[in-house]
C-alpha cells in the first residue's frame, strides 16, 4: 500500500494564472503544482515554438565539431557506436542519418547485449581498426569506457564521447567528451536523454545559424522515441523533441516508424507520447535484448516499404518472445518468494536464478519494484560472472548503493533509477548484505502515491478531459494527471474483455459513474458491491461514431478511511523485527497481539474458510482497528503452529485453514516468544 499524497497548490497564483492566460481552472492548477509559475516558464510550457539553447554552451562541444569537420573534410571513415535500447539505436539512426546527407563516409555499429554487452569492447574496436574508421563517435555511451578509448587511441583511432549518464571520476583521453553532467560542463538544461545529447552535436556541426526547426522536422521523430523511452524528464528542450517529434509521427513522415505503427496496431489512431511507451519503445527495445538492434536501425533509416515493414513484424515477433521470457522469470520469482516470503522483507529485493535472459532482467526488476515499491536487483546466474540490472524508487539512488559495495563487483554503471553490473556468483550473497547495510544507513522513503488533486465526480465531463491536452505530451517529469474521488461506493462490478478486465459503476451523493479498471479480473478483486472506496483515476475522452465520452481509468484503488500513516509504520516495524533487526521495546509493543485479536482474526478465517486475498484488504475487512504489523504476526504465528497455510507470491496471496485437533497455545510461537523477550526488556 502506497501513500495517497495530495500534491500543494498555491490556489490563489494558480486563480491569478487562469486570468491572465485565459486559461480552464484545472490547467492553471496543474501548472502550478508542477512548479510551473513564473510567466516565462508558463508561456514555454504552453508554447509551440521550438526554442533550443546553443549547444556551444556544452563543454568540449568545439573540440567535438572540430574533429568531425575534419574528419568529413578529409574523407576519413566515422563510425557511430551506438547501444541496443530504443535511445541508442534512435541516437544511432540520428546521427548516421545526419552524417551520410551531409556528405561523410559514415558506419554504424551496435555491440550485441547477449555476447558484448554494454557500451564499448576493444574487440569491437579492433573489428572497426580493421575497417579502416579514424574516428569513432559515441552516442548513449563512452563516458566510462577509459580502458576501451585508450586502446583505440593506440590503434590512432580518435573518439569523440556523447553521453548523458553518470560521470565517473577519470574521464576517457577521447578527443572531446561531451556529458552534460560533468562539473564543468555550463549547460542550461542537463535532463537530456543520449538522443538528445545527438540531436544537440548535429546542431552544433551545422553551425552558429543552424535552421533548428529544420532539423527537428527531419530528426525530431526520431528524438521523440529515444527521449520518451530513456524516461527522462519531459521539459524543457526534451519537451520541445518530443513535441515536434510526435507531430512528425502522427503525419506517418518516416516510412519505418509508420510501419512499426501499424504493426503495434497504432495505425489511423492518434500516437502519444504514452503510445510510444507502451508501443513502439518495448518493440525496439526487444529488438535490442533478443538480437536485432542494427535492423532496427535500418528499420529507421529505410525507405523502401516492405522491408521496414517485415523488420517491424520481427520486432514485434522479438515483443513476444521477451515477453514471454520476462513471465518465465516472474513465475520463478513468484516460485522463490513463495518458499521463502523474508526475500521481501529486506530493504533492497535481490532476487537471483540459473541462466535467466539477460536482455530482459531490468525490465523484470521494474516489475518486481512495482509490485513491492522498493528498489529490486535481478541477477541472472549465466557462467562465472553474472550480469545485474537494478531498479529503485524515487528518493534513492541506486548507482551510489551500488557504487558503495564496489568492492564485491566486476563492473557497474548507470544512474539514480537504473544500474546494471556483473557480480562474481561467489560475491552475489556478500553483495546483498553490503547493499542491505548501505540502505540502512540511507532510509529509502515511504512508497507513496501523487494525486493532482481531489474532484467531486459531479465536476467530471468531456469538456474537462479535453482541456488536459493543453499540457501534453506527458512522462516523466509531466505524468498524466492523476485524480483523487474519495468515497466513492461500488454499485456494480462487470467483468469486460473474456474476464480480463472489470467495469465499475461508482457513486457519491447525485453523481453516478463507470470507471475501467485493466487487467483485474473478478476472482483477483478484493471488493465487492456496497464498499466504499477512494480511486486514482486518470482521464481520457472515447470516440465512437463521431460522438465523444468521458472514460475513466482506475490506476489505483483502496478502501476509505485507512490511516495510511499507522499501516506504513507498524509494516517497517514488522519487516525490521523478521530481518532480524534490533527493534525498540515500544515498536515490539506495537505489532504485539493480544489473545482478543488473535481469536478475531481466527474467527473471521475460519467464517470464510481462509482468504484470498492481499493481508491489507484483510486487515480491513476485520473491522478491529488493530495494525497491520499485529496482523502480520498473528498469521505468521497461526501459520508457524499449523492453523492456516500462508501462500504468499508476487500478485496474490492466499490463506487456507487446516484441520486441528486439540488445543493450540500461542505461547508456543516463536515469534510471539522472541516479542515478548523484546517488550520485557524496556
């Protein structure tokens, strides 16, 4: 369970805003509580201009322009050495584009994920040495590849680095190493994604004068892509990409981009920034983990139909199979926390198997993130050094936890969300400890969730929903707008979709509705007609026959009245006591049960022959006011003296009772034993 947190608004700046623009009163609100507030920023935010600042201000930008020039003068051969998730083979195609119209003599190269991996290898150098380049430009990587560019350089191949990830303390000997984030670097805006920091070189080689609008018109398609899947912050100069680029989509302007569209069943529709995460993104993104990241960027660069379009259903085929592989791994991750549920309890989820596919292990870490809302590590088990991919949640940084066990390490990389390293199989459980302590000692905060803002369902209406377009495209750092309806009691639940998805029908006072709630079915839904409940709801308008309606989407869902602050404190509480933690005597008095609670806790089970569904919606349906932590130790204790199973996974839990003869004391429990040790000793 997450947090419900309102986010602040300044009501009056946001009134003064909606007169002065003429804006909807919703609108006004939304940009203030996205911290858009000063005039300027507002009219940038709004505006369809595409003002970009000079990539001049980029550090070691002249050194770079320079050296290309040259290289382009002089006829040598560039290679652009590009990475196999959907920001480097956009920044590939980008810049290969840009290079083979004006002229150069221009390759490109991708390192296979499955047997190179990330960034560069100096037998791919010496594969480019024998193909007579002089000059390699990164993109979406090089900023750690010290070793790799010094070699190049005894071979005289220059390097000029593009980057956008975390700067380490020695940077490579590349001709020019351009990375936003290095400390002298002045840039004005440093949120762009390795796409971003491609289109800003190609700016850059065009000059002073550049026609930056018409650079967007042929690149920005491209740069959309990249940007929305590397999940950077959509403002600024992203949001000016990203923008222009979904224009240039929705027009069908690139030929591999319109039949990837079609393929992904986009075709005819209206393509968002969401449309290219969900869509497109995972499409090229599969190509990279399962093989095909070069004919993806052939895909990109083609102009011949058929051939995009065959490229396009192979990827598509590719977003198949690594789906199917992402559930394999999930099924043994869910398998695992089953046997031994204490995996969950630690801080940072390290999860670990025998020869998962490591092309698609950090998507499964988000995964198993999502579910548990801490950071999640997965490792998959595949020859002496094993390959990592992490992902954590807002608040801590996931690169200086990892950067900070270095030491049980191969190699590591990334930024605050993501890491990936290789690990030693030998140094995977001394790893897991170090991560644990480092998260000690830097508390990763409480899970919560952000509302915009509560509405009265009465306020809802197509007219309200088509104001929102005003701040699109929306992602990172411009999410869609989520709203609060507090409540609200359920009047009918109908199964849509073969029993995939569920309709509802909700009310409060006068004002009825139907919001959809995705991939639930009846048997996985905890509620039933007559609960009264709070929804997080997005919103969007439905076109049928010409005619507009409102939908609604349910992106979360929980029982009114919880006292969120109670369930988050008693749970750190109980997972602190089963990790073996040293907790306080007044935290053991708190998820301590008395002999009442438990017996109405055994009662309702027994009353409904177990339980299916999670503990907290248990917890509610008890109607006892206890915590959850208490609730938590009785059923483990009800479990450890064999009067209920606990089947415990990653998307649902069960309960079931068992047959018992004679009577059961409690004090027989060892986790009532060693609570009781703690109390006793305030």
């Amino acid at each position: 369970m997450k947090k419900w947190i309102t986010q602040k608004l300044n009501k009056e700046n946001a009134v003064s805003v909606s007169q002065r623009y003429d804006l909807p009163m919703l609108i006004a609100m939304l940009l203030d509580i996205r911290g858009i507030t000063e005039d300027a920023d507002i009219i940038d935010f709004l505006s369809q201009e595409s003002l970009t600042a000079s990539p001049f201000e980029i550090k070691d930008m002249d050194k770079a322009v320079d050296r290309i020039r040259r290289a382009i003068e002089d006829g040598e051969r560039i290679c652009v050495y590009g990475d196999f998730d959907a920001d480097g083979v956009t920044s590939t195609a980008l810049l290969y584009s840009y290079l083979s119209d004006i002229g150069a003599d221009v390759i490109y190269y991708i390192p296979s994920r499955e047997t190179e991996g990330y960034g560069m290898n100096n037998d791919a150098v010496a594969k480019l040495y024998q193909h007579n380049v002089g000059l390699i430009i990164t993109v979406d990587n090089g900023i750690a590849a010290v070793d790799e560019i010094a070699y190049a350089n005894s071979l005289g191949i220059d390097t000029v680095v593009t980057d956008h990830h975390t700067v380490p303390e020695v940077l490579p000997d590349a001709v020019a190493v351009i990375d936003l984030h290095r400390p002298d670097c002045n840039s004005s805006f440093k949120e762009l994604s390795g796409v971003g920091v491609a289109f800003k070189l190609v700016q850059a080689i065009e000059g002073e004068y550049a026609d930056v609008d018409g650079l967007l018109e042929n690149y920005s398609d491209l740069a959309a892509i990249g940007t929305v899947g590397d999940i950077v912050t959509l403002r600024g100069e992203n949001r000016v990409l990203v923008k222009n680029g979904l224009m240039h989509i929705n027009n069908g302007d690139r030929i591999g981009i319109a039949a990837l569209s079609e393929e992904a069943g986009l075709s005819g529709k209206h393509i968002s920034a969401g449309n290219l995460s969900f869509t497109l993104v995972p499409r090229i993104n599969a190509g990279g983990r399962l093989g095909l990241s070069k004919k993806s960027v052939t895909m990109l660069l083609t102009e011949d139909e058929e051939y995009a379009a065959d490229i396009a259903a192979e990827l598509s085929a590719d977003n198949t199979e690594r789906q199917q592989l992402e559930r394999e791994i999930l099924s043994d991750i869910d398998e695992m926390i089953r046997r031994d549920p204490s995996i969950v309890n630690n801080r940072v989820i390290v999860v670990y198997g025998e020869g998962w596919h490591k092309g698609v292990i950090g998507i499964v870490a988000s995964r198993v993130k999502e579910v548990y809302s801490k950071p999640a590590i997965v490792i998959t088990l595949d020859g002496e050094v094993c390959r990592a991919s992490g992902r954590s949640v807002s608040g801590f940084s996931l690169i200086d936890a990892v950067f900070a066990c270095s030491e049980h390490l191969v190699q590591c990389g990334g930024h605050p969300m993501a890491v990936g390293f290789g690990v030693t199989r030998e140094n995977i459980e001394p790893f897991i400890e170090a991560i644990n302590r480092y998260a000690a000692e830097h508390p990763i905060p409480a899970p919560t969730l952000a509302l915009d803002c509560k509405l009265n369902p009465a306020q809802l209406s197509v007219q309200l929903a088509a104001g929102l377009s005003m701040l699109e495209p929306y992602g990172a750092g411009n999410p869609t707008p989520l709203f609060g309806l507090f409540n609200m009691t359920i009047r009918d639940i109908r199964e849509l979709g073969g029993g995939k998805h569920l309709r509802l029908t909700v009310s409060r006072g006068d004002s009825t509705l139907t919001a959809m709630r995705f991939s639930t079915s009846l048997k996985e839904f905890p509620y039933i007609v007559g609960d009264v409940v709070d929804l997080a709801v997005t919103l969007d308008i439905n076109v049928y026959n010409n005619t507009e309606s409102l939908s609604v989407f349910i992106r979360d869902i929980r029982f009114s009245g919880i006292d969120e602050d109670d369930y988050i404190s008693s749970k750190e509480i109980f997972e602190s006591f089963c990790r073996g933690d040293r907790i306080t005597p007044q935290d053991a008095r708190v998820i301590t049960p008395d002999r009442n609670e438990f017996a109405v806790v055994y009662r309702y089970l027994r009353a409904n022959g177990g339980y299916h569904h999670s503990f907290d919606t248990l917890l509610y349906r008890l109607s006892y006011g206890m915590s959850y932590g208490k609730l938590r130790v009785i059923l483990e204790c009800m479990n450890e003296l064999r009067l209920i199973r606990i089947f415990e996974g990653m998307y649902s839990s069960e309960i079931r009772m068992c047959q018992v003869e004679g009577k059961v004391n409690l004090e027989d429990s060892l986790i009532i034993q060693k609570l009781r040790e703690v109390c006793e000793n305030d």
